[in-house]
C-alpha cells in the first residue's frame, strides 16, 4: 500500500520547504526508508517569517495523523519557534519518538538546551541492587527505537541503549534525546535499564542526557584506567547533586585492550563499579589476533578480569557471542564462561537469553551440593556452635555465602522450591 499524505498547512500562501523562502538553515534527523520500523525522518527549516508549515507523510494518518500535528506544534511552541516549514516522513514511530527527533533538528538549529521531556512511567521508577543478577544484559541500538520498545518483554537481566558501537558518528548526538526519552517512556519490565556511553572523554557529555532519567547502570567502554571511572563518576555526582537526584547509579566498565586487561584489578576497585565485563572483538583486534569460539586467544584476558572482578568483590561478565543462529555453540560458550568463572555474559539477539539464562542458572549437582551446606550451617547455628561442618570438612563462611547465593538463584528461577529444606531433611533422616 503507497504512503498516504497529509498536508497541513497553517498558512495556505506557502509551499513546505519553500526554496524561496527567507531560509536560515535545515537540519534533518531520524531514520527514512525500507527496513525502517517504528521511527520517522524529520527535515526541519527554521524561517524569519511565514508562520507554521507542516507536512506529514505517514500511512496512520487517518488514526493518528491529527495527534501527530498536535504534538508537533505543542513542540514549536515550547521552543517559542512561530516560522517553520517541517517535512515528517513517518513509519509509524511513537509520540516519544516524534518528539525526540523533533527536538534534536530543534536544537541543532537554534542551539536552544531546553529539554522537551516526555512522560516518566511509574513502573520504571525503581533502582536495582549492586548484586543483582545479571545473567544477560540485551544490546540495543541507541538510535533503532523499533528494537527498543518491546525489549522488556523478552525478560534479559538488563536492556543496554548503546550510543557507541552501535551508532553512526553522525547519529551520535540525536541518538541522545531518543536514548533519553526511551528511559522515561518504555517499559522496561522490571530489567536493569543500562545504557553504553561513548569512550571517555566523549562519553562524559552523554551523562547529561542519561542520568537525569531513571538509569540504573552506565556501561564505559574501552576502559584502560581507574582515572576514566573517576571522571564518570565526578560528572554524575555533578548531575546528580545539580537536579537533586538520590539513589545509586551503578558502573560496568568494559575491558577491551590489553591495557585495560592489565588495569582490571585498579578498575574493578573503583567507586560505584558493580561488574567489568569484557569485549573480545576489539580486545582480539587490538593483539592482532582473531577471535575463536574455543577463546584459546583470550583465555589470559578473561582469566585476568575474572580473578580481578573476584578479588574487587563484584561481578565478571563475558563478551557477547555473535552467532545469533547456532544455540548449541553459545551453549557451549556459556559454559566455558561459566567455568572460568563468570557471572554472566551480553547478548545481541533476544533468542540468546533463554540459553544464556538456562545454563549459568545452577545444575542439579550445584544444587544439591548448596543445600547440604546450607543444612549444616542452620543446623551449626541452631546448635550455638562456632564451626560449620560437612562430613570431616569444615566450612568457611565464603563457602556457606556462596551455597546460599545458588539457593537463592535456584528458588528465584524455579529450579527448587523455597521449602526445599523439610523436604532435605526428611529424605536426610532416612539415610
């Protein structure tokens, strides 16, 4: 079916994009063409004179064409803006969306920092735990609003709004408001909202656009010292005190040299940092090597942010697995990351978190092993005594910690119920 287009013109005398017109400049932004879903191109021009002109070009405009219109001029005018001609080519983006893209050609031209700020969901209106799980962590593209609007649904520990990698150079600064009002308006369904900023120093100007809006976590990439999570951090505390925000906002560098893999242990023990993850692609690109799926080539790097991830206390996550078609191959990836000690790894696809989930989640064996430690410490406690036993080994409190950690993780994911305990102890007494 062929585009349907709405004009709608406040003044009748003048044609959208005018050459003629007494122009000052044009600034386009947003995503046009085949393939593209849930998003709009906005070709904006701010004139001297000649009032409100506005043409849009969208299939929905019979159902929403009039609430297009409506927002597009509440925007003018609360950018005091009275002589424009925009060009909305539309395909099917959100009011969040419009209004991002909007506001991005706003401000390139005018230079104006006054933030057009969409609704804040009360359901996104929680912070998240140092220590939560996180298991998956879904990369999404900070400027592709289709893949960000029903991402929650697919249940990852975290859902990453990239501005790095995964933008454009030239999308970069409109990616920002989009990113923005994705935090206040997406449901994220109860997932750690995550967003990647760009390498420091850039990155610092991203924290403008982020933490203001109900982030729980940055992710820094390309991280080769402690110096670069002490700028991050100096820079939110500045946000954070300037809008009177509360609450923790957690850090997840990401080690991707060599540099960074020999820093890891100074990273990993900085303020607010709950996890470092790892990124093979360019940690392989910078040794000049190529990545394998047996990651013989890497096995020092992820060796070396395990045990500096261990010894900071907090939390080790692997790089991303990017054959999205072959399960059984990030099933074996997730189990050579489990062993070497990781807690969790990226993913790419939203196929990828249930295999993910399935098998850094405890095994039978882990389980049962956890609820026999577990017993005898309640049965130690219960019995006043100092030391914790298992058979004729003793138990260091580390131990115990851990083998409550994959009770917890067990119960949490279904894989045993949280009265296991009379059932372990009748099936014990029979013995």
């Amino acid at each position: 079916m062929p585009d349907v287009t709405l004009h709608l013109i406040e003044n009748a005398n003048l044609n959208p994009l005018n050459q003629e017109a007494d122009v000052a400049t044009i600034a386009t932004t947003g995503n046009k063409g085949k393939g593209i879903r849930s998003d709009c191109q906005v070709t904006l021009e701010i004139r001297k004179s000649g009032g409100i002109d506005i043409q849009l070009v969208s299939k929905v405009k019979v159902m929403y064409g009039d609430s297009i219109l409506s927002l597009c001029n509440e925007i003018f005018k609360f950018y005091n803006i009275t002589d424009a001609s925009l060009l909305l080519e539309d395909s099917g983006a959100l009011e969040p969306v419009i209004a991002a893209r909007l506001e991005a050609a706003i401000r390139q031209l005018t230079g104006s920092t006054k933030e057009y700020l969409t609704e804040l969901l009360p359901q996104n209106n929680y912070q998240t735990a140092r220590d939560r799980d996180r298991f998956s962590r879904l990369y999404l593209p900070g400027n592709s609003p289709a893949l960000m609007i029903n991402a929650g649904i697919h249940k990852p520990n975290g859902i990453i709004l990239d501005l790095e990698d995964a933008v454009a150079v030239s999308k970069k600064e409109e990616a920002r408001f989009l990113v923005r009002n994705a935090l206040r308006t997406i449901d994220f369904y109860g997932a750690e909202r995550m967003v990647r900023i760009n390498q420091v120093p850039a990155g610092i100007a991203d924290l403008d656009y982020i933490i203001p809006h109900n982030v729980n976590l940055i992710l820094v990439p390309k991280c080769e010292s402690a110096d670069q999570i002490r700028q991050v951090n100096s820079r939110i505390k500045e946000i954070k005190e300037a809008k009177g925000i509360s609450g923790n906002i957690w850090l997840m560098p990401i080690i991707e040299s060599a540099m960074g893999v020999l820093k890891a242990l100074e990273i990993a023990s900085s303020e607010n940092v709950v996890a470092l993850a790892i990124g093979l692609e360019d940690y392989t690109a910078d040794l000049g090597t190529r990545r394998t799926n047996e990651g013989t080539e890497s096995f020092f790097a992820r060796s070396m942010v395990v045990n500096a991830c261990k010894a900071a206390g907090i939390q080790a996550i692997d790089s991303v697995f990017s054959d999205i078609a072959d399960m059984e191959a990030l099933k074996q990836n997730v189990l050579r990351s489990k062993a070497l000690g990781f807690d969790g790894m990226g993913c790419i696809h939203p196929r990828q978190i249930r295999v993910i989930h399935d098998n850094f989640a405890p095994d039978e064996a882990e389980i049962d092993k956890a609820k026999k430690i577990v017993n005898a410490f309640i049965d130690a406690t219960d019995k006043g005594l100092g030391v914790v036993s298992l058979g004729t080994k003793m138990i260091d409190p580390p131990v115990v910690k851990r083998a409550q950690h994959t009770i917890n993780l067990a119960i949490s994911m279904g894989k045993l119920d949280a009265e296991w305990r009379v059932e372990f102890v009748e099936a014990e007494s029979k013995k």
